[in-house]
C-alpha cells in the first residue's frame, strides 16, 4: 500500500497534511520523493523515527510540530534522540495516511505563513479590500509564491463566534473537490501575526466580475464601475446551469454529499467569461452517502445552521439537519431573485403586493423561456422538501430551455433577415 502511494506520488512538489490525525511512522518512501520541496506533517499524532536523508535533511522545508512522539531527525528540529529498542521489530509500525495522500485528484495547498498574505494585499489594504462576509473580510493581492498571481484573501475575523469554525469547514470541504463551477483554493495561512495573535486566511483564484450580487442589483453600488452593469437572459440562463452544475457535482459525485449550506448571489463569483464559481463553503457539511433512505430518515437530528435570511431552507428554522433538500431551495429562491430581480429580503414583499405591475416590468425578454424558469425556481423552493426537484433534473431542463431560447433567437434573426 506504501509503494502504491509512492508511485502517485512521486512527482509530487508540495505536499501539506497538517491537522489530519495522522497516526503512526513516518514512511521512508518520503525520503525517495526527489521533487518533494515542501513537506507539513505538523499537528498530528504521528511517531517514531523521523527519517535524516531527502526531504528530512533540510529543516527549512518541512515542518513536524505538534508530534509529541517523535524522535530522532537532524539536529535543527529539536527533537529529542530516540531510543535504542532492542528486540523489536520497528519496521512493524505503519503510517495510517488519509485517503488524500493516495488519490491522484487530492488538492495540496502550500501552507503560507502570515506575511505572505501581508505583503500580498499591500498590509491588508482598505483599497484592496473587495469584500465582507460573516466570518472576515475578503482582499485583493499578488501573491509572490505563486507567480506574482491575481488572488482573493479571505481573512478571518476569528472574535467573530464560528470563524474559526468556519475555517475548518472550508478546508475539509476543498480538500478534494475540482470543479469548473467551484472556486479554487489557491493556498492558505494558518499562523500567528505582528501581535503574537492566531491569524488564519485562505486565498482564492481572483475572479474578475465579483459576485453575482453586484450584477443583480447593480444600482445598490456607488461604484460607477459596477452601477451600470446588467445581464441578459441568455447570461442569467448559463449562469444558473453552472450553478446548477456545481450543486449537482456536490451532491452526488464526491465520495460524500456536501452541503453548502449557504448559496446565494454573493457567494457565486464570476470570471472574465462570465462562467459562475460557487464559493464560501464556511458553513459546508459532508454528510455519508444515502443507503435508500427517505428525507425524513436522513435528516431525524438537528445541527446549528443558519445560513442567511431569505436563502435558507424553511426546515431548518424547525431545526432538521442539514441536507442537499436545503441547498436545492436556496438554489429556486436564488433563480426566483436572477429573474425577477429583487432580493428575498425586500422590502417590497410587505403588506398587498400588485403582482401584476410587478411581474409585467421585469418580463422583458422571452416569455416561454421566462415562464419555465419561473417553474424550475418555484418547484425547487417548495415548502416541502420532497416537492422539490432533483439537481440532475434541474440541470436536464435548464439546457432544454437554453436550447429553445438559442432556437426561437435564431429564428427570428432569419426572419428579420
């Protein structure tokens, strides 16, 4: 099993597995990895011998703090010499590594320390400064390791109660997922900064366009920039497939379902092309994979989620647990608010509403089109979780409608030929 994984290995450059409860030796095959450069094994359980040839002879590229039990390495680690056992046959003990160290599509992240991202965003700049969340504020930077690349840093505000929560949450649920439709995780800080405080920050692959939030509701912005931007219906549609997408990815092709539990114009970031990544996953949730179990079976227990106001599945407020149900609602709220273009939260959704004036002005486009994206929204934001649609089905029929819509525009370009 050591030799299998040396061989998925070995052209490995970076390879971060802080945190992760290890257990066990290190496994000498480390020391053949002749491209390894950076090596985080810190924060676990492992113990033993630490290896002195290789990656191991330089202390400068690994870091193995928070092992209590290890011994022996060169001098520059600090660790204590190991003892001489006789009798015993060392060899016994074997390194109990996660399933990311031996699969292929695993994203290892250099660890960065705090003034990288300081430099990066200039000091943690008001002018880089792009965005807040609940949990920190996000920042504009060029990061030198990697190129001198556009990045987004989140840093977290860890007074806030569940930022560092949060944290964990993000990391676990990016650890192994690689999707067109999701955000990349480009590297992450986990130190301790100028004041001698806990500073954790993650940094993404910048995205061009911001949110999807600013495009939605553009006059809410007093940034001219941004003010006079606008989507058509063709761009609403591919931006809701690849939401879609995304979800769908999450929720039936990783080894667990995972929840996002936050979904959102905000959380959707846009590149240069306009091609929607699904970010934020501070409030994700890996739930085990369904054994044909209904609703109601899987989600019996409660957990803490909040989500935001307007977006988060009525079921959670009674306190059922976490589900992919409750991102498919976010999900139809989401499409609902692409269409009609005002927020869950509006104020205008008080007292008697003329439905009629309302709906008549933000129809501008193709009715049919409009009509069946309305369904798809409404159908998926049903009270009732198991009113509601499938992702599989959700993405299905958004290409069927994408597909009449480019048909009919064609068309009527020949008849105005």
């Amino acid at each position: 099993m050591i030799s299998h994984s040396h061989q998925l290995l070995k052209s490995i450059q970076k390879l971060d597995l802080s945190s992760n409860n290890l257990t066990g030796s290190i496994p000498r095959e480390l020391e053949k990895l002749q491209f390894l450069r950076y090596l985080n094994l810190s924060c676990n359980n492992i113990e033993g011998e630490i290896p002195n040839t290789g990656i191991f002879s330089n202390a400068s590229q690994m870091s193995l703090t928070g092992n209590n039990k290890l011994c022996g390495g060169i001098p520059e680690l600090g660790f204590p010499p190991c003892p001489v056992i006789q009798g015993k046959n060392r060899g016994k003990l074997k390194v109990v590594i996660l399933l990311s160290i031996v699969l292929p599509t695993t994203l290892l992240l250099l660890r960065l320390s705090y003034h990288e991202p300081l430099r990066a965003t200039s000091g943690f700049s008001p002018e880089n400064l792009i965005g807040s969340g609940n949990f920190g504020s996000v920042y504009k930077g060029r990061l030198e390791k990697h190129g001198n690349k556009l990045v987004a840093v989140k840093v977290l505000d860890l007074q806030k109660n569940g930022a560092s929560k949060s944290f964990k949450a993000e990391c676990k649920a990016l650890r192994n997922i690689r999707h067109r439709n999701l955000v990349s995780i480009v590297s992450y800080c986990s130190s301790i900064d100028s004041k001698g405080d806990e500073f954790k920050a993650l940094v993404y692959e910048y995205m061009e366009n911001g949110n999807l939030d600013l495009w939605l509701h553009p006059a809410e912005t007093t940034d001219q920039a941004t003010s006079s931007r606008s989507l058509n219906l063709l761009q609403k549609l591919n931006i809701a497939i690849d939401v879609a997408s995304a979800l769908q990815y999450l929720h039936d092709h990783c080894e667990a379902e995972i929840v996002h539990c936050d979904l959102k114009p905000s959380n959707i970031l846009l590149d240069n092309d306009l091609v929607a990544h699904v970010g934020d996953f501070g409030l994700a949730r890996l739930l085990p994979k369904p054994v044909n179990t209904s609703y109601e079976q899987r989600t019996s227990s409660t957990i803490a989620i909040k989500g935001s106001i307007g977006y988060a599945a009525p079921e959670y407020g009674m306190g059922l647990a976490a589900s992919t149900q409750g991102d498919v609602y976010s999900y139809g709220i989401l499409l609902l608010e692409m269409i009609i273009g005002r927020r869950p939260t509006d104020d205008i959704f008080v007292g008697d509403l003329d439905l009629h004036n309302y709906v008549n002005g933000a129809l501008h486009e193709r009715m049919e089109c409009i009509i069946s994206l309305l369904k798809i929204g409404l159908k998926c934001s049903a009270r009732l979780p198991n009113d509601r649609m499938h992702m599989n089905e959700v993405v299905r029929k958004l290409h069927l409608i994408k597909d009449v819509f480019l048909g009919v525009r064609v068309h009527q370009e020949n008849l105005e030929a």
